[in-house]
C-alpha cells in the first residue's frame, strides 16, 4: 500500500477549486435530529383554550375613579385636575382604606410620557389598591376579527 504526500513536481498539481460541503451536511443533519426530537414534546403540552384578543367594553361603576393622565402629563381625578404627585398620593390613600376598595381606571393619552403613567402607577401601588386597570380604544382590525369568528 502506498501513498503520495504532495512531494515532487509542483508544476503538474492542479488546485481544487470545489467546495467541500461534507461539514455543511454533518451540521444540517444534526440541526434536524434535533427538531424531530423536540418537535413532539413541544406538541405533547396540556390542551388549553386560549381566548381571543379583543378589547370588550367595561362598565364603569360611580364607585370606581377614573384618572386621566394628558398628553403633557397633567393628572386629574374623576375630571378634577390634581395640584401634582403629592396630591393624587393623598387621594388614593384616602380611597383605599374604603371597603369594598374601588376600582382604579387609568386613561391616558397614547402621547403622553411614560414616567407620567409611571408615576400614577406608582402612587396607586404605594396607596395600596388592588385592582387597576387601563382604559383603551378598541383595535378595529382585531374586532372585525372577533365578529367575523362568531358567524
């Protein structure tokens, strides 16, 4: 048994210019192995109905308060414009000892900063309120969807 190692004449050897796709296949091949075995276990979760994403009116009760936050951050409460963050703390540790606790309904312009709904957010918290919710405009696209699944 013999071999040749490259020695000799360098003028007679020709370059390869093919790509060797040998290590291309070896990876794919075990790209796929992986997915057929972890496929089943991800089909194989516990069956759950999962329900549509559509914005369904609330109703507002007279004992849930209402707070709007504006575009340029100014506060009010139940259409009353608070004086500042000190002011809107007061009122929500004024309404949170009250049983049964009211609802807090946060509408906010979709303009407004963040650390404007960020600090209501945090006055509520720090008042203790449990419940909070965010008053929003409903999507038309995704109600047009909700009606078009109940025919």
């Amino acid at each position: 048994m013999s071999m040749s190692v490259g020695g000799g004449d360098t003028e007679n050897r020709e370059f390869n210019s093919t790509i060797n796709t040998t290590p291309l296949v070896d990876i794919m091949l075990v790209l796929l192995i992986i997915f057929l075995i972890t496929i089943p276990v991800i089909r194989n979760m516990i069956p759950v109905n999962l329900p549509n994403a559509v914005n369904i009116p609330t109703t507002t009760k007279p004992e849930n308060i209402v707070i709007f936050v504006t575009k340029d951050g100014d506060i009010y409460w139940n259409l009353q414009k608070t004086s500042g963050a000190a002011d809107l703390q007061q009122r929500v540790n004024t309404v949170a000892v009250e049983k049964p606790q009211p609802e807090v309904h946060i509408r906010a312009d979709k303009d407004v900063a963040y650390s404007a709904i960020g600090r209501v957010l945090y006055a509520v918290q720090r008042g203790g309120i449990v419940k909070v919710g965010f008053i929003t405009e409903p999507d038309k696209n995704s109600l047009a969807q909700f009606i078009g699944m109940q025919h």
